[in-house]
C-alpha cells in the first residue's frame, strides 16, 4: 500500500518484523513503527514461544475451552496538512492480535489444518441468527451480505477474512482476520481504521470523504495481511496434505 503524497503515518512495509513460535509452526509478521507518544498504545508480547504454553491464565470464553491472548495492541494516526500548513489528525487506527485456543473437540478434529474446514467453521461463528434488522447502508456488514466475508490466500492454509460491526465505530466496521496456526490456535487479526473528526464552528474540516477512508482502511488491512505469514513443519505439512486430498477425494 502507498499512502497518498499528502498523508502521512506508519506503514507496514516499513514496520518491525516480529516472531512467534507454536507447536508445528512460524508466525512472522510486520507491526507498524509506533511514534514515541505518550497517548498511543504499542504494546507486543514479550513471550514469543507458545509451545506447551499455560493457558490457565488466559481470558476463558465458552463452556467448551476456548481462551484467548493478545499479543498486540497498537493504536496510531494519520495526518495530512490543512489549509495553513498545520498538520492536523485525519484518520485514526487501532489494532489487536490474538491467539484463540481451540476447545478439545475442535482440537481433535483437526479442522485447522484443512482450508475448507476451517474457513466453514469460522464463517459459521461469524453468523448471528438474531442479526436480521435491516441496514440502509449496502455498504455495512450484515447476514444478509454474509459480514463480507472472503478467503485470506496463503502459502500453505487459507484464512477467512471478514467485517464486523463490534460497536467500536457506527461508520466503520472492524476489519477482522483468521488464519490457523496450528491444530490447537488461531490468529484472530482486528483492525479498526477509521476518520478523524474535528468539532466545533471553527474546527478545521477532515478533507476526505468517507468512501475515501473506507477504501483506505480496507487497503490498509490487505496490507497488513500481505506481511503475515506461517511457516509450517513438515510434519504439519504431511497432514495437511492428506486432509486436503481425503477432502477432493469426497
């Protein structure tokens, strides 16, 4: 992604590359260079090996196992110029990654290490049966437009990609991401990008619309995508491999 001439923030191919080791597998990714401000949230795991991790100490959800841990949290702006050559806040981010552990049925079924599987299983927990009140903008993720859901292509296993309305903006959607990690963890990628708004008479005016920030943020997302990626042992590989032919032979 460039970023228009006049705007200016951190990008991610110019960002830290990171590491985190998993069982049978290699998460390296590019995080942004956070600006030393006191206001911004720039906070990455110091513990990169989660092979035989505790998980006891992790947020608990469900009846069945699954718990989760961030192991980022950054928030950053945008700015561009206005009229008088003040540099002046345009657009806002705010991103969290986690580690989502499986239940043990989830675990043993080994729908992680199938592309098909895990796209189904994720897409379906997408789904709230009692979101069905109607939405005016065609451009806001629904049931009825399935959150806008498509697959994150990878090297190895493909991810699901999708957008959710988790009340953190009544404009924009979070951008969200999953992608299977190994037979026990998913990664679970939440964006919020949005504009930033001035208030007041005399306050100055965000000079882009907001198709122009929404297209941006979506961008930015793909992005920050394109820098994930999952090294997989060969002897994940062996199995992925011979779920993936069971799975064409049916």
């Amino acid at each position: 992604m460039i970023l228009p001439e006049s705007i200016s923030g951190p990008e991610f191919k110019d960002g830290d590359i990171v590491s985190f080791t998993f069982e049978d597998a290699e998460l390296t990714m590019r995080l942004p260079i956070i600006p030393d401000d006191p206001d911004e949230h720039n906070i990455v795991s110091s513990q990169t090996d989660f092979r035989n991790v505790n998980t006891t100490d992790w947020s608990h959800y469900g009846d069945e196992g699954n718990c989760s841990e961030q192991i980022v949290v950054q928030s950053w702006n945008y700015s561009d110029f206005d009229g008088s050559h003040n540099r002046l806040f345009v657009a806002l981010s705010f991103l969290k990654i986690c580690i989502l552990k499986n239940s043990q049925s989830e675990t043993d079924s080994l729908l992680n290490l199938n592309s098909e599987t895990f796209i189904n299983h994720y897409t379906q927990l997408l789904h709230d049966p009692e979101d069905d009140e109607p939405e005016d903008r065609p451009d806001w993720p629904t049931l009825s437009n399935n959150y806008f859901a498509k697959t994150v292509k990878k090297e190895t296993l493909d991810g699901l990609q999708a957008q959710l309305d988790m009340g953190s903006s009544k404009d924009f959607p979070t951008l969200t991401a999953f992608l299977p990690l190994n037979k026990l963890f998913t990664l679970r990628i939440a964006l919020n990008f949005g504009s930033y708004h001035y208030f007041g008479e005399s306050a100055p005016k965000n000079p882009y619309s907001y198709e122009f920030w929404r297209a941006l943020g979506l961008e930015l997302f793909d992005d920050l995508l394109s820098y994930v990626h999952i090294e997989y042992s060969p002897e994940a590989r062996a199995i992925i491999k011979e779920l993936a032919e069971k799975q064409t032979a049916l």
